[in-house]
C-alpha cells in the first residue's frame, strides 16, 4: 500500500511525558519512511516545564532530540504541519498512512476523539483514522484515572484504537529514564509492524 517507505502521522499533545514522544521521534528517525508531525502549542508548554532543553517551535523538536540524546537518523523524512491547519494532508482519508499515534495523548485530546470532534488537525487525523479503520495509537499519561478517562479508553478501543498507556516495565533492566522511554517505543514500533528494537525483549 505504501511502497518502499510507510508513512504515519506522528501528533504530540499536552500530558506529561513529553519526553517520550522526543525519545520516539528520535528512535523513529533511524526507520526508513515518512512522517507527519502535527504538534499543539499546550505539548510546547509542557516540554518547557519538564526539560531542560528550550523548544519554541515544531521545527526545533529534531534538535532537540539530538541535544538529549545524541545525532539523530536520517533514514526517515519529518513533514511539520500547522496543529491548526484542518486542511492539510492528515484532514483527508483520501491520503494514506500507515498507522496515527498520538504520544503522548492528553486526555482532552482522547475526550474529543472519542465524541467525534475535529476542531483541529491532531483531533481530525484520529477521526480519519478511526472512519478509515486504519491503526490508531493513543498514548495517554494521567494517574489517577477517572471514570470519564477509563470509559473514554474502552470506547476508543471498541472503535479499533490501541490504549497504550505511558507505563514502562521493567523487566529489561532500566539504568536511565531513556531506557523507559525505549521500553514504550518499542511497544509502539512493534504494534507498527517495524523491526528495529529498543530493548532486549523478553525471554
């Protein structure tokens, strides 16, 4: 369907964790292919309370990357696009992509997918993913979990979305927080369908 190189939409949003999403872009640039990167002001926000690395646009989350974690790949080519632009590429069912993920996903962002709302482009890449029945990746980071949040999660999956959680294990030994960011991009480059590993599996 995609050729030789896939191609996904890749969303950050405003939870915590945002060094997850920094971490899986940086893992993701060593996978040939393509993404879309859609990210909204509010995970700016929260990148600049949890790190220490300064980000004020999109553009600068590459460098960033290489800043925390050393020269990024350059086997995959990053497309940016206007979290506010309803109109670009992610809109359209007609374009296609392998697979959406969205980490880390706040819960804002779960509620409106989950009611049907694309008031911007990360919520109406999710819409056409789920009407398209294409793969979904929805990376949430709250705790404690309200009811709201949990019936949120169980409609989403009914609806073919993968819930995965921020929630590292352990079982590979973490000597460092970058190990547990490995741990949960790892999940998600397995549910992709891509072979590079980022820790040792288990067993």
């Amino acid at each position: 369907m995609h050729g030789v190189n896939p191609r996904y939409v890749v969303a950050l949003t405003g939870a915590s964790g945002a060094e997850y999403a920094l971490r899986f872009l940086w893992q993701l640039s060593f996978v040939p292919g393509e993404t879309d990167l859609i990210v909204s002001p509010n995970f700016l926000r929260v990148l600049h309370t949890e790190s220490t690395i300064p980000v004020a646009t999109a553009e600068q989350l590459l460098g960033s990357c290489a800043q925390l974690f050393g020269d990024a790949g350059t086997a995959h080519r990053f497309s940016y696009h206007d979290y506010r632009d309803v109109a670009a590429r992610p809109a359209s069912g007609s374009a296609r992509y392998q697979a959406t993920v969205i980490i880390p996903c706040s819960m804002k962002t779960l509620a409106a997918i989950n009611a049907g709302m694309s008031t911007n482009l990360i919520e109406r890449a999710a819409d056409v993913a789920i009407k398209e029945r294409r793969k979904l990746i929805l990376c949430p980071r709250e705790t404690p979990l309200s009811s709201i949040h949990l019936r949120n999660m169980l409609a989403l999956s009914e609806c073919g979305a993968t819930i995965l959680p921020l929630m590292p294990g352990y079982y590979h030994k973490p000597q460092s927080l970058t190990d547990l960011y490995d741990f949960i991009t790892d999940r998600i480059f397995q549910h992709l369908g891509i072979a590079r590993r980022t820790i040792t599996p288990w067993g």
